[in-house]
C-alpha cells in the first residue's frame, strides 16, 4: 500500500497520511481546516514489515483503507516528576 505523506505548516511535528497522492477532501473540514496548508513530505510503501518512527503501521494501513487518511499528532508531553531532595527541603 503507498503512502504519501503531508505535513501541517500550521502545527508543529503533525503529518497527514493520504491514501492518494493530494488528496485532501478526504479530510474532515474541520481538521483540515486548523492543519492546512501541507508540504508534500514523502511517499512510502507501507507494507506490514515497514517500520514507522511515530506510528503502528498496521493501524495506519487500517486507516488509510478506510478513511483514506491517518493523522499523525506529537505525543503528548510528559507531565514533570517531583523528586524529593536529599536534604528534605521543598524548594
């Protein structure tokens, strides 16, 4: 299965995956609306072996078969962990 591969120049490290090459009206209005416009990143055969840096292919390919696109958002940041100071003191 090909891919092709969008980035949003509206938000940062989120890429669209379409099932055909400039295919956006298959994104819903809505999120298009706030990813749009997109840069032409890449196009990749997505084959159940590949491997993704930032995504399970196999859901993907799911997606891309049945709705013709996958969106790809930065993980959600890490909420900051409280370690406790040797010396007891809060600061």
């Amino acid at each position: 299965m090909q891919a092709y591969v969008y980035k949003s120049q509206r938000k940062q490290d989120t890429y669209v995956y379409l099932a055909k090459r400039d295919d956006f009206e298959v994104i819903p209005a809505v999120l298009g609306d706030t990813l749009a416009p997109y840069t032409f990143v890449l196009e990749v055969a997505l084959t159940p072996e590949r491997r993704l840096a930032q995504a399970d292919v196999a859901l993907v390919r799911a997606n891309l078969a049945e709705r013709g696109f996958h969106l790809q958002a930065p993980p959600l940041p890490l909420a900051p962990v409280k370690i406790a100071r040797i010396d007891g003191r809060d600061d």
